[in-house]
C-alpha cells in the first residue's frame, strides 16, 4: 500500500514509517558524526518518541553509548486507514538501531502521568537495568494529565494572559497565511496548563525513582522550557504555557534540595523553537519559526532538534560550556535570542505578506519539510513510500 501525507490543519493524519525508520538513522548519524563524548550511561527518557526527546535519547545512545528507557503516548496500526502515530515507529526503529549497537532500548507505551507506569519503569530499572539511572530526561508535552492522586483530569490551554491577541499563522494544509485571534486562559484554563505542562509531575518521578533507590550518585535531571523573544511573548512566555513553565522552575529548585544528598542536579534548559508536534499548533508561533529559520539558516546557527540536544549534551550538560544564566537555567537559547539574530527576525515579519510567505524570501519550505519529515515524509534518503500493513502489525517497539 502506498502512503501518502495527509494533513488536517497542522496535525498530520498519515505516516510513513519508512520515512521515520530513516530519519531516525539520518539523526544517529548526524550523533556519529560528531564523535562520542562522555555523557551518561543509563538514562530514562519521558516524550521519548519524538522531537526533543528522541533527539536526547539519540545523543545519549549513540554520542555516549547509554543504555535507555524511553515512556511515550504512542498509537500502533489498527488497519489501512490506521498505520498508527510517527512516534510508535520511531520508538521501534530506535530500539532496532540501538540494540544493533549492543545498547539496551526499552520502551514503554503509555501514560506517563499515571502511577501505574511509574512503578513499571521502577521495577524494570531494578530488575533488568542494572538498578540505577544516572539521568532523567524531561520531555512530555501532552494536552491532559489525570493527577493519580485526587483523580482529577486537567487540560492544557496555550492562550494568552488577561488580553486577547491576534496574529498571523500559518495554515499547512491550505499553505494559508492567515489572522489568529486567540481570547485570553480563564483562571481554570491556567491552572490546567500548570499541572499538564508544569513540573508537578517531575518532582513526583523523582521522589519515586529516589524513594526507590534508581538514583545514581551524581544523577542529572532536566525539563525543556522555552522564553523566546519578545515577539513571541504575547501567547507563550507571558501566557499559559509560560506559567507552567515557570513553576517548573520552582519544582527545579525543590528537585535540586531533593538531590542535595546525592550530589545530584536539576536543571531547566531553555531550548530553541524547532519544528515540531507540539510547537506548530501553538498559535501564531509558525510565522515567528518560517522567519527565524531563513535568518538562522542564513547566519549558519539553524537547528533542528538532533542538532541542538547533541550540541546542549556534549557541551552543557556533560561539557564545560554550560554558561548557566542568573536563574542557574542552561541558555542554549542564546543563538536564536542573540541581537542581531532577532533584528533580522522583526524586519523579515513585518515583510511577510499572504503573497509573499512561500518564497524564498522566508523559510517556509524548510519549516514544511521538517514538519513532513516529523511524519516520514520527504526524508532525505527515504524514496519508498510502499508499506506492507501486516508487516507494520507484527512490529512491536
Ligand atoms: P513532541 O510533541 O514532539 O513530543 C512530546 C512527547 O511526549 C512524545 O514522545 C509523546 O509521545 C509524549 N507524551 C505526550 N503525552 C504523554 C503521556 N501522557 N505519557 C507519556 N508520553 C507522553 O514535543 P516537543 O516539541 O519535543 O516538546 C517536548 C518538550 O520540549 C516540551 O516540554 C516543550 O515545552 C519543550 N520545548 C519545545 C520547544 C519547541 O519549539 N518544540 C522549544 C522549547 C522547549
């Protein structure tokens, strides 16, 4: 059967698990390319299926040699008109190249949040993991999260604070420029955003995997945050998203005390926007991204997530250049955010026109291709889109 990109919106609704098997290799590849480095060993990975969080377990596993435990939300193959998420393949064919490698890859699929897969993760770490990790990688971005503690669901709203803001999108599926208006969060809608996407449930993976002795003397732990610039202010770091964030870094400190006595650290990154799943359904966000890439790409500094998590684990978190900020934060940020960087950013949106955003003028082509390749699609060296449906049933990652 042949396959072929389907959108909706910005939310893709095909995959071509062809094209994730490669992508997944052109990123161990770009890792080898760089050389190894001494980082850790045994690390476990939550958002492990995808994006930043794939990107961190590839330079883990094949810039440092770590064995690795990877926890996603991720959807198999049902039939024909359901081959399943991105994700799920990309969690297979990690596991195929890194056992290939002799590296340990586990994955479990589910919930995250829940009690459940914490104790799973718990008992694999001690049973058939060699007892301890040495880091925890925090990379969940999820619309909902049930606190297994009072049974309460909350969902998340990216919205702004106490204004309503409009701007420009873009639409992938129209290939449309067009004006956004998004109201403001309401208290509960903040308070939703905070429990999904703010550190609350970090604090409580540590608090377990400590209690249950899975932390390695010198344990590392860290949560991807996003500030941006101004420009972008309005509808993350001043609003929902931002608020979440912001308490992750208050869950941060409390992590850090927790850690004290193992000589361990927490730690925010405050990474890059990149073209993601979760970042082009972020209002308005993808105007400020088509932008910025041609800049970036212009200037020789664009990145997309393998890039910039091998650049942050062999310099910042197992390197000497981790340059921590006033808030102890690591800036890996500082590129997009440089001066001249953002000057260039502000004069090519305010020439944006609906006639003008698929010219070479701005990145657009580049951001659709990285969104298509999220998806398997137009990969580099990936010319097959023939899939065999109950071939992809018999996999399991
Ligand atoms: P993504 O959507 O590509 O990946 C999210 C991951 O979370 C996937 O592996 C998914 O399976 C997993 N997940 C979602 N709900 C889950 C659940 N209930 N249980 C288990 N796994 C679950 O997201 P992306 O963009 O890589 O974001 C990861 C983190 O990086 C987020 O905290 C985000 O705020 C942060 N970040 C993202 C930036 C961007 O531009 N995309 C910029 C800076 C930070």
């Amino acid at each position: 059967m042949k396959v072929e990109m389907k959108l909706k919106g910005n939310m893709a609704r095909s995959v071509n698990p062809n094209g994730c098997k490669q992508e997944v290799l052109n990123q161990i590849n770009y890792v080898k390319k760089q050389g190894d480095y001494e980082g850790t060993k045994k690390a476990l990975v939550l958002g492990a299926s995808s994006s930043y969080g794939l990107a961190s377990r590839i330079t883990a596993a094949f810039g440092s040699h770590a064995d690795t435990i990877g926890v996603s939300f991720e959807r198999g193959p049902k039939d024909e008109t359901m081959l399943g998420t991105a994700g799920w393949y990309n969690n297979i064919f990690f596991k195929e190249f890194a056992e290939k490698e002799g590296l340990i890859a586990k994955n479990f699929i589910g919930d995250a949040f829940s009690l459940e897969m914490k104790e799973q993760v718990i008992d694999y770490i001690k049973q058939e993991f060699g007892g301890e990790i040495d880091l925890l990688v925090y990379s969940l971005a999820a619309p909902k999260r049930t606190d297994y503690k009072t049974g309460i669901t909350y969902s998340s709203a990216l919205k702004p604070i106490g204004q309503e803001v409009s701007g420009e999108n873009i639409n992938l599926e129209k290939e449309e420029l067009f004006i956004q208006t998004v109201e403001p969060a309401t208290e509960e809608e903040i308070e939703g955003t905070v429990k999904v996407m703010g550190g609350e449930d970090w604090e409580w993976w540590v608090e377990l995997l400590k209690e249950a002795g899975c932390l390695a003397e010198g344990f590392k732990t860290v949560l991807y945050s996003y500030i941006g610039p101004d420009v972008t202010h309005a509808f993350y770091h001043d609003g929902s998203l931002g608020v979440a964030k912001e308490q992750a870094e208050e869950s941060s400190k409390r992590i850090n005390k927790n850690l004290k006595s193992l000589n361990g650290e927490s730690l925010i990154c405050v990474s890059k926007a990149v073209t993601t799943k979760a970042s082009v359904v972020i209002p308005i966000l993808p105007k400020y991204l088509i932008c910025l890439y041609k800049v970036m790409q212009e200037m020789n500094l664009h990145e997309t997530p393998i890039m910039h998590k091998d650049r942050i684990f062999r310099t910042m978190l197992y390197g000497t250049e981790s340059n921590y900020d006033e808030k102890g934060r690591l800036r890996p940020d500082s590129w997009e955010l440089r001066a001249d960087v953002q000057e260039k950013v502000n004069n090519l949106m305010a020439q944006l026109t609906a006639d003008n955003f698929k010219t070479d003028l701005i990145a657009y082509d580049l951001f659709k291709k990285e969104f298509f390749n999220l998806n398997g699609f137009d990969v580099d060296g990936n010319t097959n889109n023939d899939v065999d449906v109950a071939e992809l049933m018999r996999m399991k990652p």
